[in-house]
C-alpha cells in the first residue's frame, strides 16, 4: 500500500513537472554546451526580454483555450494593432499613453466581435476567428500598403525598450503584470471559474444556470487585450511598426499553450504552464543562436521539442483510460 | 458448425461499471432458426448483453457459446466473423453516400489496378444482391433521401450483405408507422424462413407475440425465465418484467400536501408535445412516468427555458413565468436535476466543491473576488446533508461513483432558495444501494416543503415516492392516476405503450 502511494506520487510528480524538469535539463544542456556564454545574468534577461511579448499573447490565447476553443486572429490583430498605436501617435500626434489606451480599447472590440461570431452566431471557432483575422489582415493592408510607420516618440520606448531600475527590461514587467492580472482573474473570480466550467463541461455549466455564451465572449475579449499589449510592447521594442510584425506569433503562442498544457494541470491549458511553454520557446532559439546553430535548424529543433513534449502527453492521457 | 440445436447461448454472464453491476448472472439461449424476443424494463441489462453479443464491450465472467462452440468475442470485427450483427435503434449511415456505398461500405469493387471505386460494378451488385435479399430499394438513392422504414431496410440489407446468421434488432419498430410495421414482421418471417436466426428487442408487446418463437425476459440484471411464446400473454409478460419486490404499499406516508407551487399548462411544440399539462403543489412528489421519448424530458425542458416551446401557460406561485434561459428559472427557485448526468450534471474534472457552487458562486463574491473559505464551507455543508462519499471536496467529480456523482449534482441546489425541484431519471445507472439513498433524499425534500417532479420510466420507483403520476405517451399526458390507483395499477405500462 505504501509502497504503491509511492509510485503513485513519482508518477504524479513526474505528470505536472516534466516538462518542468524538462525545461531545466534544457537549461544546464546549454550551460554545459556554450560554457560562459548561456548562463549569464544578461543573458536570462535577454531571454526573458525575447519572450515577453510572446509570454503575453500566449497568455491571452490561454484564456480562449480553456474554453476548448482557438483564437486565429492573433497574429493578424496584434500586427494590426501595432500599426493602429503607431499611427495614433505618428499621424494623429496623439500622447502615448492615450494612444495605449485606445489600442486596449480597439484589441478588445476585437475580442469582442471574434467570441460574438463564435459564441452567439455559433460559427465554428477556426472559421471565425480566421474571417475575422483575414478582414483585420485586410484592413492593414489597405491602410499602409505595406509600409511600416515609423519615427515613433522617444518617450514610447517606455513600453518595451527601456528598462526598469536599468536593469529589468519593462517589457518584462508589462508580462508579469498582464500575468498576475489574468491569474487573478482566472483563480479569484466569478468569471475565471465559469472560464474553466465551460472548459471542461459546457452543457453542465449552461445547465447549472451560468452564461456560457458571455463567458466564451469575456475570454475571447481577454485575449484581444493581450494582443493589443502584445502589439503595443512589439512596436516599442522595434521603435516602429511593420504590417506583418507579429505574424508569427499565431503558431508560437499556440506552441506556448500546448506546451504549457503538458505541464502543472494534466492536460488542460493553465497561466504558469504557458509561461513555462514561452520560456522554453524562447530558450530553444537563444541557446541554439549562442552557439551558432542556422535558424534553419532551429526550427527543427523546437518543432522536434514540442512534437517530444506533446507525445509525451497524449501517452500518459490514453494510458489514463 | 457443431450440431448444437442454439445458435447463442450464454451462461452466467456478469457484467460490472465502475462497482456497479449491469448484468448479474445471465443466462440466455436462443434457438437456430427463430426468432427470440428479448424484454424488460429500461436498465435490465438488454443493451449491455447486446453489446458484449456484438464485441463492443466485454463480459467479466460467463461463457459464450456460439453454435455450440465456446467463443470469447474480442471486438466489433470478430463478432461480425462469427455471424453477430446488430440492426441498432439508432440507426447509422452516412446519409449523403448512396444506398449502394453504405450496404458495400469498406467492401467497395474498385477498377482492376487501380485504387478508384467501379461505380458500374457496385450498382450492379448492389441490385443483385438487393433481388437475392428481396429487398426492394433504389441503389442510386442518397441513403438521406430514404424514409426511414427503407433506411432501416438499407441497414438490415447490410448486415445481411455480410452473410451475418445471428441478426439483433433493438426496438426497429420505435420509429415507424403501422403499415411500415407490417412490412417489417413479415420481412423478419422471411428471414426466420431462410434459417437466419433473429434476437427481436422491443417495447411492443403485441409485435413479439406475432413474431417470435421465444422469450426471455430480464430484470435488474438478471434473467427471470425463458418461454415460448405461446405459453405467455400480455399480463404474464408484464408481470415478468415489472420488479413488485419492493413493499410499496406498507411505506407510511406523511406529505404534508399545499397549494399549487408550479403549474404547466397546455404546452406545446411541433412533434414533440400536444397540449401537456402538470403542476406540483407544496410538499408533494409528483411523477411522470413513461418510456423514453413520451416527452417527459422535453416538456420539463421546454418549461424552464433550456429548449423553445410554441405554447403553454405556465406559473410560478400564481404568477404566469416565462423563462428565456434556465438561468432565469434557476433564480426563480426551479431546480433541474438533469437526465444525463455525465453530460449535463457534472463538471468531471473539477472538484466536488467547485461543482456544488458553480452556480451560485454570487453568494461569495466580495468586491468581485471568490471567498472560497466560505465556498468550501458552503459545499461541505451541502455535501455532507447528503452524505456524499469523497475524501476531500477537492476530490475531482469525475472520480467518484454515480451514486455519488448524482448527490453532488442535487447537493449544488440544497442549500439555496429553491422550491421546484425537478429530478429527470434521478436514478439512471445508479447501483441499488444509492438508490435508496437517493429516494431518502427525494422523500426529504418533499417534506421540507419543495414541489418535487421526478421523471422516471422505473415504475417501482415512482411507486415508492410518488403522490401523483402523469403517465405521457408521444407528447400527450394520457393518464393521471393518484398514488393508490399507480400502485394497484397493473396496466401502467400497456398505458406508457400504448395497447
């Protein structure tokens, strides 16, 4: 009887923190693999630095994930949304911090139409955040004809250049924030529980009287906020604003998600997770640049990580039943 | 083949989920060549000796002789080696492919050295084999644009396509018209003609004493006897089926019975309900009794908002209600206690005290932020009145029995201000210890004043709880009987189906 606790516990603990684990025998693999170089205050923060603004739209596609839904838009919003902030300030002369503000505004009407097309119209989710993802994709186009919007306001770096007491990048802070905001929401509030009922039985949840289509609106909206932050932190950082900035970050932050997935709750999508997942997104390209690996083969070698992380999963799930 | 005179036989087969028994000792013999009914009320354990007969799920104990030999039915695939098929209830194709490519689905005739279907081919064998069947169906036909007594045919036409010798029919008679049934015995005489042995599964009586030589009759898991047909009539089989073990006549009641709390009437939609009318008073059980279909569901469904209605006039204390959503008939004091409980009871992976509280969670919020110290308490009170089994409320649903399972799903209205409460089949699949548990709980609630609707197709039980019972039928109340008459009565069931 104790004897099988035991076991029970190692194979539990070996459940929530693999990749946890995994993440850390990544981080001594590099240390030992580019000595001096890795393991370096400056270049933790750099990773971190590289990974805020995809830690921050992860987090936002978290919420959306819960729910068992996806949100395609992302990539095209948060590019948008960047050239949005951008010419606010450059073309209308707005100041920066009311130009920050109606880019939330604007990332959560995003939100908002996305989870109305979804949630109330009953379009299937891929399909409707992608409508919505290719119209704002559109509207882009037509508004820069490709050009990026540049000589931002030097006070804008605020957000994602400079730094905080000179030595924490405030992209970094800004994530943490959005990050202890959003595990407020999803641990202490009403809203966060019904997020996680209509994640695991929404015909339960809708029956015990609970609004299950506002909810999957609410999460919907969260993630628009993130990418507006997202957009916001991207063109500070880049000190202008490029039409197809943050296209990538569609199937990163998927990759987060998935990945953080794998880790702490059992399958189910969670904030520390997908924090864990942009970290080790974020490492696998810092480490492999260190040492002077193409960015060819990077690409392989991060697919392979969470192709390994993913099976890993699915495994452990399928011998649950 | 070896000479023995059944085609299946089965000894002493056992069958347990998760603790629970469904079938408890089954034994069942069934004839080469006729055609055996197979009866008993919902949950007897019909479905799940079909199940393991048909490879989907497998037996814990029993032997299984197919032809005289010993067998072990692995899967799907070896059943249908052995000459096992299943014609089921609900029936399934792909609607959108034609007659012809459901009955030859996977078997499709492809053209020499290549992987493409011979369409010229499947059509002509399909009409062959069709003819050969003496079944008369157009094999150009999207199977979708079929009514359903062909689509039934086109599945039998399948099953039969595959050379099957045991062939299980589960109700086929439950969606069609008279003459279509008609047409459906006489094709199952046809088949007894040609030596193919048949397992008749149905509600209707009056079609098993037209067609089948034999009947077994199951209850609670267990077999109660098998007869020949003509040794048998309609109140005998009745009488097998119907469990009256239980002492219902002796339980003291002591409802203290007031005014009308809930009333629906005359409520109506397209095909589903005509003109259906109930209430409940304070303090009082009332059942709707019939099988499943008659409209019970629906019409409890249709009165708290979940689905639409076209009419009904439905009040709440006096006061004419309509509800949009069942949020709205929640905070009106209307409690649903739905039917299917994994599906629409429980949230499986979350723990016990974030189910019991999920909806009512406004009652711990300060400041928009969760007191989940006073949740916690709140679902341990709630939990423990109905003495759920759990090692710790932060236990996930999902892991605990259905007994349990189903106080956890009344405990999330226990404590608050409820005085409807509606249970759909409050006991489906619930093992027979936390049955009585959960008839205690019922009897409870009626006597702490709630109006109590419990939907159920299990006679017994209703007699057991029940002041009143509304007997439903198609979408129509046929029958309203007090308590008294419910339990004298012998014909409640020929009421439910209709004879």
């Amino acid at each position: 009887m104790v004897k099988s606790m035991k076991s029970l516990n190692i194979s539990k603990i070996a459940k929530n923190f693999g990749t946890l684990i995994g993440y850390i025998i990544l981080l001594i693999a590099f240390t030992i693999l580019a000595p001096g170089r890795f393991m370096t205050v400056s270049n933790m923060i750099g990773i971190l630095r590289q990974i805020a603004m995809l830690g921050t739209i992860s987090i936002g596609l978290t919420f959306v994930m819960i729910t068992k839904r996806s949100d395609l838009s992302i990539g095209y919003s948060t590019s948008f949304l960047g050239i949005f902030v951008a010419a606010l300030m450059v073309n209308a002369g707005m100041n920066i911090w009311v130009a920050a503000l109606l880019t939330i505004i604007l990332g959560a009407l995003i939100g908002l139409i996305n989870g109305t097309i979804i949630s109330y119209l009953g379009v299937p989710d891929f399909i409707g955040s992608l409508g919505v993802g290719y119209v704002v994709a559109g509207i882009n186009q037509a508004y820069t004809k490709g050009h990026p919007v540049s000589n931002l306001p030097e006070s804008f770096g605020i957000f994602g250049s400079q730094r905080l007491f000179d030595v924490l990048p405030n992209a970094v802070v800004i994530m943490i924030i959005v990050l202890l905001v959003s595990y407020v929401i999803l641990r202490h509030t009403r809203l966060g529980r019904y997020i996680y009922a209509v994640g695991d039985n929404e015909e339960a949840t809708l029956m015990s009287g609970i609004n299950t289509k506002k909810t999957v609106v609410w999460s919907y909206v969260f993630c628009g906020i993130a990418c507006a932050v997202t957009a916001i932190m991207l063109t500070s950082r880049l000190g202008s604003a490029h039409p197809q900035a943050a296209e990538d970050y569609l199937l990163n932050a998927i990759a987060a998600v998935w990945l953080g997935s794998t880790a702490f709750k059992d399958g189910e999508p969670n904030l520390a997770g997908t924090v864990l997942g942009a970290l080790i997104i974020g490492t696998m390209a810092n480490g492999l640049t260190i040492m002077n690996v193409s960015y060819y083969y990077q690409d392989i070698a991060t697919g392979l990580i969470i192709l390994l992380a993913v099976i890993i999963t699915s495994i452990q799930r399928q011998n649950k039943k | 083949m070896s000479d023995s005179k059944y085609a299946v036989e089965m000894r002493g087969i056992k069958k347990s989920f998760g603790g629970i028994y469904a079938l408890k000792g089954i034994d069942f013999q069934v004839e080469r060549g006729t055609c055996h009914a197979l009866v008993g009320e919902n949950g007897a354990g019909k479905s799940t000796l079909m199940k393991i007969m048909t490879g989907l799920v497998g037996k814990d104990t029993g032997e299984i002789f197919i032809n005289g030999n010993q067998t072990e039915i692995h899967s799907v695939r070896h059943a249908e080696d052995l000459g096992i098929a299943i014609v089921p209830q609900e029936l399934s194709f792909v609607s959108y492919f034609t007659v012809a490519e459901n009955i030859f689905m996977g078997e499709e005739p492809v053209k020499k050295g290549s992987k493409l279907v011979d369409w010229k081919t499947l059509f002509a064998t399909c009409d062959a084999k069709l003819k050969e069947l003496k079944i008369d169906l157009p094999s150009r036909k999207k199977a979708g644009d079929l009514n359903v007594s062909d689509q039934q045919m086109m599945v039998i036409a399948r099953v039969l396509a595959k050379n099957a010798e045991i062939i299980i029919m589960d109700e086929p008679t439950a969606r069609l018209g008279h003459g279509e049934v008609a047409k459906l015995l006489e094709y199952i005489k046809y088949l007894k003609g040609q030596g193919k042995t048949i397992i008749y599964i149905s509600h209707r009586l009056e079609e098993i004493f037209e067609v089948c030589d034999n009947v077994t009759v199951l209850r609670d898991g267990m077999t109660v006897d098998t007869l020949p047909v003509s040794q048998v009539d309609n109140d005998k089989l009745i009488n097998m089926m119907v469990n009256r073990s239980v002492n219902v006549v002796a339980q003291k009641r002591e409802h203290n019975i007031g005014e009308v709390v809930f009333s629906v009437e005359h409520i109506s939609r397209r095909n589903v309900l005509h003109d259906v009318s109930f209430n409940v008073r304070r303090g009082e059980i009332v059942g709707l009794f019939g099988l499943v279909g008659a409209g019970r569901t629906e019409a409890v469904r249709a009165a708290l908002g979940v689905d639409k209605y076209d009419h009904a006039e439905i009040k709440l204390e006096g006061k004419p209600v309509k509800f949009a959503h069942i949020g709205q008939a929640l905070a009106a004091g209307i409690a649903l206690v739905p039917e299917e409980r994994r599906k629409q009871g429980i949230l499986p992976n979350t723990p016990i005290y974030r189910n019991v509280s999920v909806g009512n969670l406004k009652q711990f919020t300060k400041l928009g932020m969760l007191d989940e110290e006073a949740e916690k308490k709140y679902a341990k009170d709630a939990t423990d009145k109905l003495s759920v089994a759990c090692t710790s409320i932060r236990q996930t649903v999902g892991s605990l029995s259905g007994g349990n399972q189903q106080k956890v799903v009344i405990s999330k209205y226990i404590d608050r201000d409820i005085k409807v409460f509606i249970l759909d089949e409050p006991t489906r699949g619930i093992d027979v210890g936390a049955k009585d548990q959960i008839y205690t709980i019922i009897e409870n609630l009626a006597k702490q004043g709630m109006a109590v609707i419990v939907i159920s197709s299990e006679i017994p039980e209703l007699q057991l709880m029940c002041d009143r019972v509304c007997i439903m039928s198609e979408g129509r109340v046929i029958s309203e009987m007090t308590r008294d008459e419910f339990i004298d009565s012998d014909n409640v069931l020929k009421n439910a189906i209709g004879i």
